[in-house]
C-alpha cells in the first residue's frame, strides 16, 4: 500500500500503533477502504469498551491499552489483520474484512466483475486490472461466484 495511505490509517487510528510504532501495510490499495471501515468499526469498538478486562491494562498505571495492530498484509489473495489482543466480537470484525476482500479487487478497490487467479500466486482482481497487469493476465482467472452488485 502507497505510504500515504497507510499514513492516513496510522494518523485516523493512532491507539492501534502507539505501542509498538506504525507497521507496513503489506497489501495493494485497493483495499484501502475495506481497512479503513474496519479499522474504525474496531476503533470504536475498544473506545466504548475502555473498561472491559479483556484488553488488558499497562502494568505501569493501570491505564486502559488499545490492542496493538502487529500486522496487516494480503495473504492467499485475502486480507490478514493480525493483533496482540482481541476478543470474539474483533476477530469477527476481522473475519468480515477478509471475507470482503475476496471480492473486492486488490488493485482498484472495484467489486464488480472480481474473480481469483489460482497459483502459484493468488491474487483477487477484477476483469480490468487483470488486461492491465502482465503478471497477472498470465494467470488462470475465475470469477468470484459471490458478487456484490451496486
Ligand atoms: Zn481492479
């Protein structure tokens, strides 16, 4: 993901990275808006639950502790957020993430016409992108069965 888009999650959601210092977003751009929605849907979910044991608290001052955001990446043509701590209800946040993500492309965030090549590299893509991109072009391409339509 371009630096300035990560920057602009890392400065919208500063908690999630104040402890252990803003991380690489390994993942293409397209998905800006799929972390960008779930980053603040997580967000406001720990602000409302600032009192909820399952964050744990500093060992210091017995302040309340976001959870750390450790990784973000693109994985088997799926979006991964990896944290230091979470409960059901932000691994299930986490989960929608990555279902979105298979259907929406990496590329240019499109939802229309979206499909999967199949190895050696998995990428999520739609029609468009694919005629742009050689890497990819080259790759067998199947339509997600599951679409979004605006
Ligand atoms: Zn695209």
């Amino acid at each position: 993901m371009k630096k300035e888009k990560q920057k602009e999650l890392i400065d919208k959601y500063p908690k999630f990275f104040e402890r252990i210092g803003p991380i690489g977003f390994h993942c293409r751009d397209g998905w800006f808006n799929i972390l960008d929605e779930i980053l603040g849907c997580i967000y406001k979910y720990c602000e409302d639950n600032k009192h909820s044991p399952i964050y744990g608290k500093s060992i210091i001052d017995n302040e309340f502790v976001f959870p750390s955001i450790t990784t973000i990446k693109e994985k088997f043509g799926s979006l991964d957020i990896y944290t230091d701590s979470s409960d059901e209800l932000i691994r299930g946040m986490i989960a929608v993430a990555s279902y979105l993500s298979r259907k929406t492309c990496e590329f240019c965030g499109r939802k229309i016409n979206v499909g999967r090549t199949h190895g050696p590299w998995i990428y999520t893509v739609c029609e468009v992108c694919r005629e742009k991109e050689p890497r990819v072009k080259e790759l067998e391409w199947t339509p997600s069965t599951d679409q979004y339509f605006d």
